[in-house]
C-alpha cells in the first residue's frame, strides 16, 4: 500500500492541502495517509500526529520565545515520517516548519520523495534560499506562474498549478437566513490566536462605529474550525445583533460572492475575495519589533499580492498604526459612497487574476504529480 505523509504548518496549508487530497482519495482511495494538519484533513478522515495549533506562531519574536517548542514539534514529526516510512512526505506552505522537517527527512531516508505545494516567497525576500531547495526538495508546485524562473535557473523540478483559490466556484446555497435582508460586509479577521487576538478587538470597534451610522449591514466573521469557539467568547460581551460567525466551508464561499464589501487580514484570502468580485481593504498589525525586523528583509512595497504584482496599491492596506477601527471606518465608507471606485478596484483584480489563473483545477493538477511519484 502507497503511503503519504501530508506536513502542514498552519491552518491556511491544511485548507490547501485538503484541496489536493481530497482530488487523490476520487484518483486512489487506496492511499494510507498521516500528517500534521488540522481540521480539513480531519474531515477526509486523516489522523493528525499533534494539534495544528501547538506550532501556529505568528512573528519573530513569538517564534522566538517559542522556540523550543518549535524545535521539539520539528523533532517529533522527523521522528514520525521516519516511522511511517511514506513514499511522500507532501509538505504545504509554512516553509520555517515544513522545509526544516523535509531537510532532516531527506538526511535520514532520502528515498522518500518530498514535493512541496506553495513555494517560498523568494520573490519577496531571502531568494538564496533556492540553492538550499535543491538538496531535499525533489519537487516544488506553484501557485503562480511568475515563480517558475526562480526555481528554473536552480534546475530545481517545479510545475505551475495555480491557486486553489482562484478558481470558479458555483455553488448554490441560499443564504437568506443568514442575511436577514441586510447587506452582508464579511470579515476575515485570520487563522492564528496571535492574529485574532489583536484584530478582533479592532474590528468590534469599527463595527460598533458602523451601527452608530447605519443599520441595513449584516456582517459576518469568517472562521475556520479551529477558531470558531474562540471568536464566538471574544464576540459575546458585545451583544451584537447584526454579527454572525461562519465556519462552513461552502456557506462561507457563498456568503462571499453575496457581500458588499469585505474586510480581510493580509494573506491568500485577499486573492478569493477578489476572485468573488468583492471589493476589499486588507488590515495587519503584529508588535513593533517584529514590523521592523520584517520591513527590513523584505524587498517589496506593498504586503498584497495584487499590489505587488502592479506595483500600485489596487487594495488599500491599512498596516500597523493605520490599522485602527477609524481609519477602517473611513475607508469602508469611503467604496460604499463610491461605487465606481470599488468597481474600478474589481475590473484591476480581475485582470491581474486572468494573469496568474490556472487554467485547470489546481488540486486536480498537484494531485496528479503526487499519482505519478507513486506510480514511478
């Protein structure tokens, strides 16, 4: 029996990694699988080696001060790929966690072939990292085109499958229970405790703002599984009556091609909001060391995606210090008494996805190269 152990470092890979999964379990249902992962793995019935959310660190100096910690999770999954003996280990994103464990992995029993989905941001910063890859990765799958020449020039196998993301989504889900008849401003406050913890009490605000203005918005926290319960204490002491919490992954999707607007954490969520044809700002805000530490490595403007690949701010971003329930405030009213303006943003997004869309489905597309590592 062909095994695969699946290593994610974080909720957003574990979503990514199901995505592929669940295309190879329709392929082979045959496959044995383990990893590190969290609750999307867990609904196709694979068994996670620990809880997702014992390595979920957002920042330097919260990796820092968990380092050990950090270590001794890298340690036990070494310990544990060993054990499985898989013929994958298929490693998604978080490449602080994912690649140390693969390194070590290669080091140990270089028989097991690791592929890993959602390639380092060489782009954005350390791009002599490549040189490194090429030692224990035997194959990288990438979300855009524009990575390829990257990995090329090391000779570093590597194919193009696209963003899970961007693709089309057709559900048909009715929503008028949720909506109530009002006008639906989602909001992805992120994954990670550390992200929440710091953004949700932003958001409350800004939301208490927005009912001191108006009363036909309905807004609707999008949570994952892991989060949910979380999100719904914090929510509680403020008695809302226009918020609700969604975790559902197919009612979210809909929820999202019926808003308004949306307010999202900086991260790949921005790239299905804009797939949706939503008009959108992005928010971050982490400690002040660390926002130093990382304006010094990187080597790019802008935090968005979209944004860079324009060289121009198409989504507003509203980083540190403008990250703040009034500036928020300001710049949601400012699309919804400027419709032109968000249909402007919206035209630019849609153009800039037609750039870097798939042309096929993405999980389908790494699904397949996971069958042919099996097969040879």
């Amino acid at each position: 029996m062909k095994k695969i152990f699946i290593l994610t470092g974080e909720p957003s890979g574990d979503k990514l990694a199901s995505t592929v999964i669940s295309k190879l379990i329709q392929q082979n249902p045959e496959i044995k699988y383990l990893s590190v992962g969290g609750s999307n793995l867990a609904n196709l019935g694979i068994k996670s080696i620990f809880d997702l959310k014992e390595i979920t660190f957002m920042g330097f100096t919260s990796v820092l001060m968990n380092i050990f910690k950090i270590k001794s999770k890298i340690n036990q999954s070494v310990e544990q790929i060993i054990k499985f003996k898989p013929d994958i280990l298929f490693s998604v994103d978080s490449p602080d966690f994912t690649l140390r464990v693969a390194e070590k992995v290669k080091k140990i029993n270089p028989n097991i072939k690791t592929i890993h989905y959602v390639a380092p941001q060489v782009w954005i910063w350390r791009e002599g990292r490549v040189k490194k890859f090429k030692k224990f990765v035997d194959h990288f799958l990438l979300l855009f085109n524009f990575e390829k020449k990257y990995f090329d020039k090391e000779d570093i196998l590597n194919t193009f499958v696209g963003h899970p993301l961007l693709e089309k989504n057709n559900s048909k889900i009715d929503i008028s229970n949720i909506s109530k008849g009002k006008k639906i401003i989602s909001i992805f406050p992120g994954s990670r405790s550390s992200e929440t913890s710091v953004l949700l009490p932003i958001l409350f605000d800004f939301i208490k703002l927005m009912n001191e203005k108006f009363n036909e918005f309905l807004f609707v926290i999008h949570a994952t599984e892991d989060n949910k319960d979380e999100i719904n204490e914090k929510l509680k002491p403020h008695n809302f009556i226009n918020v609700e919490i969604i975790s559902e992954k197919n009612i979210k999707s809909v929820v999202l091609l019926n808003s308004l607007f949306a307010v999202a954490k900086s991260g790949t969520v921005s790239l299905e909001i804009c797939n949706a044809k939503v008009p959108s700002i992005i928010i971050y805000k982490i400690n002040f060391i660390n926002y130093l530490i990382m304006k010094s490595l990187v080597k790019v403007k802008f935090a968005n995606i979209i944004n860079i690949i324009n060289n121009k701010e198409i989504i507003p971003e509203l980083l540190q210090k403008e990250c703040n329930s009034k500036e928020i405030f300001k710049s949601v009213i400012y699309f919804l008494k400027n419709p032109d303006y968000a249909k402007q943003q919206i035209q630019v997004c849609e153009k800039t996805l037609d750039q870097i869309r798939s042309k096929s489905s993405s999980g389908e597309e790494a699904a397949n190269i996971l069958s042919k590592y099996l097969i040879s």
